[in-house]
C-alpha cells in the first residue's frame, strides 16, 4: 500500500463530535454521534446525490430521512428495473434513474446482452439519462470483459443511440490489490493501472458525450493521476461515491486531493454509493455517509471517522478539506445540472 502525506491525528473539533449519550455506538457510529441534528451547511442551495442504489423496502423512508435531514434534494439511483414505477410514484421528479442490467441473469452472457440491451429501452422510458457500466477487475475474472471487449460493444452503441450519458466502474481500492487482498493475483484480475486503458478507449469511443467514473475514478488514491485524465479527456467526470474509500484516502492525503477539487471542480458530481436495502441497518447507516461527506467537504476537521473501515489505519481518519462554496456548489448541484444528468432537482 502506498502512503503518501500521512494525516497526523489532531483532536476532533467539539462541534463536529457533538455527543449524546444515548446514542447507540455501532459500525456506522463508532463515536456515538447524534446524526439527527445535522452540522449546519456551508451552503444554502441543494445538493444531489449522484450515486446511490435506492431499492423500494422497509429501508426506504429511514434512508430519505437522513437524506432530508443533510440537504440532499435529489437522488440519482441506480434501482432495479422493477421498483423503478414504484420510487417514481414515492418521489416523482426528486429521483432520477441510471439504467443498470439485472446481474442476476449474467450467467448466460449472450442472453444477458439481449436483456440489458431491452433494459435500456425500458428504463430511457422511465426518463432515465445516464446508463451504468459495472466494469470492475471481477468481470475480467467473471467474464473476461472490460469497456473495451467486443461482446459489450451493441449494449454500448444501443446505450449511445438512446441518447445516454455513461457512469463506469472501472477500478477498486489500491489496498485490494496488496498481498492477501482480493486483487492480488495480477495475472487475473490486471494490476491497478491496467484498468485504465480500457476506460481511455472508452472515452473516446463515446466521445463527446459524458462519461461519470464513479468513486472519483477509482484512483483518489493519486489525484495527480486523476487530473491528467481529465486533461486528456475533456467529457469525463468524476464522482465522489464510495464513503470509507473516499475518507480514507482523503485522509492520508488531504492536500492533494483539496489541490485536485479546486482544479477540477466543475468535473465533479457529488455522490454517497449508499445502498438501500433491507440487509442494511437502519437510519444511523445513511446519515453517517451524508455527515462524512459533509465534513469531509465542508470542515476543517482533523479527528476520527465515526465509521469502522477495516482497510484503514485504526483508528479509522477523516480530513475536512474546508472547499470553498463555489466548488462545493457546482459539485453538489451545478454540474449535474449543466451535464443534463438530473430532471428537475431542488
Ligand atoms: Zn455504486
């Protein structure tokens, strides 16, 4: 694992680490914060949440609470075809769809083609604007794909002649890739840079329609890798997504990535990958994602993170990068808009 810019351990400011007592201490409170009265917003304006997976479950209003509560007025969320009517009659225009395929059927993966191919044309129906590639180093392993595999070719030009943007996954934590870690047989799954030719082929064989890597590119572990890739491909965007990834990593480099978010801010979506699913714990679960992106965007904290990560230090960081409210305003809401990737948010 590469460290770079340690993050020395300073004390957490009282604010950020109001307490309540009575507040039950678990994997997403590990502090035993009270999430329900949310730190105040640098901003006034609304913020969307690019990247998340909304299932329609018991889950769903604990998770729309937290969302309130933190200011989040909009939601891009990546739901299976089959709840998509059902959260659109929950929240007409405040969700907006990214057409993902039903994973369950990729076993056969000519059928499966066939079927994300018609997938598409459903959820473009449903008003969805943007179309996920879940291109991870497991489906090298899986299916022998990346981006720029022959077989995934039709499902992309369909996807374009739809008039679809793109969100890819094309990367995974650099720490996976360590001794004992899921990636760490090269020979199969790539090493951590061979993931991104297939997605520079990509850029440009959409080009110029926008592209979102998610989870700021898979590779904020090196921001300055980041900004040349968005020099060299002026239709890619980033997202914020990945909570613990992207805290973790912010925070054994704050300085970096704070130089990359001022350069790049009107290349970045903000977004939690939060999940809402019944296998999923409740309101603390959601409202800690949203309070680690607020402090970790908004503050100058220095201190813990209320959340246990096992791929981090112990105990587990978070660095405030204090951006500026204009960086933080064309990352929440802005860009999204400009991009076309939201119907009518806030
Ligand atoms: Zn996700």
């Amino acid at each position: 694992m590469r460290q770079r810019g340690g993050c020395v351990p300073m004390p957490a400011s009282p604010d950020a680490t109001r307490m309540a007592t009575n507040m039950t201490r678990g994997p997403a409170n590990r502090l035993g914060l009270d999430y329900h009265s949310a730190p105040p917003r640098k901003i006034t304006g609304p913020i969307v949440d690019a990247h998340c997976h909304i299932h329609v479950c018991e889950q769903t209003d604990a998770f729309f609470e937290a969302a309130q509560r933190y200011g989040i007025a909009a939601h891009l969320t990546m739901t299976p075809l089959s709840d998509v009517a059902r959260l659109r009659d929950l929240r007409g225009n405040r969700v907006g769809f990214i057409a993902i395929p039903n994973w369950k059927s990729m076993a056969d993966s000519r059928e499966f083609i066939g079927q994300w191919m018609a997938d598409l044309d459903a959820f473009r129906r449903f008003g969805a604007r943007v179309c996920k590639f879940w291109m991870a180093p497991r489906i090298r392993k899986d299916l022998g794909w990346t981006l720029e595999h022959p077989a995934v070719r039709p499902v992309i030009d369909h996807a374009k002649s739809l008039g679809y943007r793109f969100m890819v996954h094309v990367a995974d934590p650099s720490v996976w890739w360590g001794d004992g870690k899921p990636y760490a047989d090269t020979g199969v799954f790539g090493t951590k840079l061979d993931q991104y030719p297939p997605l520079e082929w990509f850029l440009e064989y959409v080009a110029p329609t926008t592209v979102i890597a998610a989870h700021m590119g898979g590779f904020v572990e090196d921001p300055a890798f980041l900004d040349r890739l968005l020099e060299r491909h002026g239709n890619l965007v980033l997202d914020s997504s990945a909570t613990k990834w992207i805290v973790r990593e912010v925070a054994r480099r704050p300085a970096e990535v704070r130089e990359l978010m001022l350069r790049r801010g009107d290349r970045i979506l903000f977004g939690s990958d939060l999940v809402v699913r019944d296998s999923f714990e409740g309101f603390d679960h959601y409202a800690s994602r949203y309070w680690a992106h607020q402090m970790m965007w908004e503050t100058p904290y220095r201190g813990e993170s209320p959340i246990d990560d096992p791929d981090a230090d112990d105990p587990p960081k978070l660095a405030g990068l204090d951006l500026p409210p204009a960086v933080l305003e064309a990352m929440y809401a802005g860009n999204a808009r400009r991009l076309g990737l939201v119907p009518e948010a806030g």
